[in-house]
C-alpha cells in the first residue's frame, strides 16, 4: 500500500528519488465523469507547498474555496499559501475572445521571480468549451509551455475526457494536440464508485529524459482508493482486497 508522495517518483542524476516533478515536466491528465482525476491536481499542488515551491493555479472549474476544503484535510492551508506568496489561485475571466489572452496577462506577472514553479490547469477543457478553438487552446497551452520550461518549471494540465473515444470529437483533437506535446499522461478510469479506481501512467511522446517512471514496454497500472486525508495507492493486481 502506498500513500500520497510516493505513488509517482522520479530518478534524479544523483541516483536518489524524488515525488517532486522535475523542470521542464508537463504531465497531462485526462478524466471522466465518473472517475475524476482532480485528486491528482490536489496531490501535485499539496507537495509543491509543502515544499515551499511558487505554486500557479488557474482555476477554470473549480473554486479556490473548493480546492481550499479539500487541501485542509490533508494540513494544507492555501491561504495561509497565499498569503506568504507560495501560492497563487487565478479566477476564469469572463468568457469572450479576448479570454486566452486575459489569462495569459494573469499568467505572466504571476510567473515572476518564480524559480522552478509549479503551474496547475483545472481544466483546459472548459476553454474549449466556452468557445474558443482546439488549435487557439493548443497553441496557448504551448506557449505557457514554453515560458515555463524557460524558468525551470513543471506543468500539470487537466483534461476532461469523456469524448476522447470519439476521434472526430473536438476533445479527441484537443487530446491528441496536448498529447504530442506532454511528457507523461496520466487517465484515470472507474472501477466500483468514484472513490475506487485506475490509474494509468503513459510515457509522452516529449519524454526526453528517462526520469525511471514508466517503462518503455507499456503504461503502469495503479489502483486508488481516495480517503479523507487523500488518496491510497496500489501496484495493479497486488492489492487483493483493496477494492
């Protein structure tokens, strides 16, 4: 049984592991109703102020008041976070046209004197949605991209993925964008409620250095069970009884 921290390492050049997620990483995370994959976002965000890492959070779903809740269970207080500028919640403007360029004016000034931060998307599907075009949320998301990684930073990405089975769907061609660009993909899937299921790690095709989290042979399997104080982990197939 694993809790938390130690469900998704990485191997650092001095042989040593680390939960925290290297720079330059962009980890996308794909959804569906009935298995959402917000625990996750909660997960990166709780380590990275425990830490003491500028954390970014643009919030085009969920509440900084939603987010607040959950993380106090786990001992972590955003707006204690805040306060003291670790951590930084940005609201969804209003939707318009002029929305992917809002945010990106948010985005910036927050980013700065940032080393190595950690930015969070919840979730990039809601700008699809609210009317702006996969090819102008693509091109966003690899802009942010890239002024992150020019800062050592990490990005973690959101996707709802209820339609991505559907290969002329607009989230399909979303995905598939986001995909190309990502270093690992995450998806989870729901096994008996919304409180048990599957968690597929996925090699992206951007993964350029092999940090030892995925083997090139295939996905890693896990199984969760979200609790009160977060989420229990195990290896697919060794938790008998877990679920």
């Amino acid at each position: 049984m694993s809790r938390q921290d130690d469900f998704l390492t990485f191997l650092a050049p001095s042989g040593i592991r680390s939960s925290a997620l290297p720079a330059g990483l962009f980890l996308l995370i794909t959804d569906a109703l009935e298995a959402p994959g917000t625990f996750l976002l909660s997960h990166f965000v709780a380590k990275a102020v425990r830490d003491g890492r500028r954390t970014v959070f643009l919030g085009l779903s969920q509440s900084f008041d939603h987010y607040s809740a959950i993380l106090k269970k786990t001992g972590v207080q955003l707006a204690t976070a805040r306060d003291k500028g670790v951590f930084t919640y940005i609201d969804a403007p209003p939707t318009s046209h002029d929305t992917l360029r809002l945010l990106s004016d948010a985005l910036i000034p927050a980013l700065e004197g940032a080393e190595q931060p950690l930015v969070v998307i919840d979730d990039v599907s809601s700008l699809q949605w609210s009317g702006q075009s996969v090819q102008d949320v693509a091109r966003f998301v690899a802009g942010l991209r890239a002024v992150i990684s020019n800062v050592g930073g990490s990005l973690v990405v959101l996707q709802h993925g209820d339609d991505l089975a559907s290969p002329d769907s607009d989230d399909s061609a979303l995905f598939r964008r986001l995909f190309q660009r990502s270093d690992l993909w995450l998806h989870t899937t729901v096994l008996s409620s919304q409180t048990r299921g599957e968690l597929a790690i996925h090699r992206g095709p951007a993964l350029a250095e092999d940090w030892g989290v995925v083997d090139r042979s295939g996905a890693t399997a896990l199984q969760y069970k979200l609790e009160e104080g977060g989420a229990v982990f195990h290896v697919k197939g060794l938790g008998k009884g877990f679920l």
